[in-house]
C-alpha cells in the first residue's frame, strides 16, 4: 500500500511529478506574481483566460524540453512527457482563443515583443543549457509581459499597460541576480555585490521614472527601496537562511511587490 509521502508513478514506474511540474519551483512565483498583479487591477474575462494561457505554457515547457532533449530514443518516460505537454500546449491554446474571444481589446503588443524572449529561453531549454542567467533573465521578461497583455484586455491604455510589464520586470530580474548570488555563496563559489546592488539600482530608477510619470504607483517605488535593503542585508547575512528558506522569503516579497503595486493604483498612493 502506498505511505502519504511516496510519489504518484504511472504503470512503467516512471514519476508523473518529474514530468508533469517543473523543478524550477521559483518559476511559479515569477509566473503567477504578473498574473496577480494584472487580474488585481484590471480583471476580466478575457484577462482571466489569458492567465489560463499562460500557465498552460508555462507547464508545457518543461515535458516538452524532456521530449525534445530525448528525441532520439523511445521511453516510457519520453512518451508520458508527450502527452503531458500536448494536454498543457492544447490548454493554453484554447485558453488563449478564449481570451480573444471574449475581448474587443487587443493584448498582442507585449506578448509580441516577448516573444523572442520566449525563445532565448526554449532554445537554452533544448539545448539542456537552461541553468545560465541569459534564459532566466529572458524568460523573466517574457513571464513579466502577461501583466501587461492582462491589463490591455480590461482596456487599459499601452502605457499604463507597459508599464505594469516594467514594474514586475524591475521586480524579477534583479531578484534573479540576488538568489543566484546567495546560491553561489552558500556552496562556496565565487559572488559578486555589484552586479546585484546595479540591478536593484536601476529597478528603483526605473520604477521612480514612472511614478514621476504618473504610470507607477510610488507604493511600487517603495517596494523597489526594501527590495534593495533585503539584497543588501540578505547577501551580507547568509548565515541564517538556508535555501529553502530563500526560496520561500523570495515568494513573500513577491506578493508583498503585488499586494503594494496594486494598492498604490486601486487608491492612488
């Protein structure tokens, strides 16, 4: 009989966890803090579809770079990472014809210029090269537009719009930067402060850019300032975080970034 803690696996033995969900768990928050952020403040029904698209794709990337990785030979593996990508591919495109439908609004500025994006990181993806910072850094853009495509389907202005893909880009990437450089430190290899304090520098420029605009809310600056002192004292301090640990203070600032993002624009802070 199967105990509580052991792992679902199909009739060949093969894991459907492994196959099914992505090992990157940090992909999650990157992916649903847009979400969040863009069905917050700018809800609807063709927003809620196209979040819906976005998480079929976002699955089918990971079973679908374990087909293409294993191409040449046949396995029970290989043919259930198939079958679940198929499922996932067909969920987002039928998600994302929904959004279109239920829309007079058009999304596809973002998700266009997110596209090549996308494609840096499938083909780091298929070429098992997917642990470097180019296609996670390009994935976070391409992951970050779909605030911005949510928004446009409420009838937002390109603008406003664009802006809402800035803010949760100033909020991943430099959070990119800084988890990488406490995981290198934490296994003892070389990392470096600059680069990580520039990244968050330049996130609290951008940001406040847009707030002198009138296109972020200053609330969204304010996060920008606590997310630099978190790298700052976070890098300093290792000590007492573990990586699991990182992982999950990382979620909490993420939705700490959506929850005052999207206050400061409900109510005008």
């Amino acid at each position: 009989m199967m105990s509580a803690t052991e792992i679902p696996q199909s009739r060949n033995g093969v894991r459907w966890k492994s196959i099914a969900l992505p090992a990157e768990h940090g992909g999650w928050g990157l992916l649903l803090e847009p979400i969040a952020l863009g069905l917050i403040v700018a809800p609807s029904i063709a927003g809620l579809y196209l979040a819906l698209a976005a998480i079929g794709f976002f699955l089918t990337r990971h079973p679908a770079a374990l087909v293409f990785l294993n191409r040449r030979r046949r396995s029970p593996r290989t043919v259930l990472a198939k079958r679940f990508a198929l499922l996932y591919l067909t969920i987002g495109l039928a998600s994302l014809a929904a959004a279109i439908i239920f829309t007079t609004h058009s999304f596809v500025l973002p998700l266009a210029i997110a596209t090549p994006f996308a494609l840096i990181q499938l083909t780091h993806d298929w070429t098992g090269r997917r642990r470097v910072w180019l296609p996670e850094i390009a994935g976070t853009l391409a992951i970050s537009s779909v605030a911005a495509a949510i928004a446009l389907c409420a009838g937002w202005s390109r603008p406003q719009s664009l802006a809402l893909w800035a803010i949760m880009s100033a909020r991943a990437i430099p959070a990119i930067i800084y988890v990488r450089g406490c995981l290198a430190r934490v296994h003892r290899r070389p990392a470096s402060l600059p680069p990580m304090m520039i990244a968050h520098l330049l996130a609290v420029l951008a940001v406040a850019v847009l707030a002198s605009a009138g296109l972020a809310p200053h609330l969204a600056l304010a996060l920008m300032l606590v997310l630099l002192i978190r790298a700052v004292v976070g890098f300093a301090r290792l000590d007492f975080l573990t990586p699991k640990q990182l992982g999950f203070s990382e979620l909490g600032f993420g939705a700490l970034t959506v929850i005052a993002t999207a206050l400061g624009i409900i109510v005008g802070l």
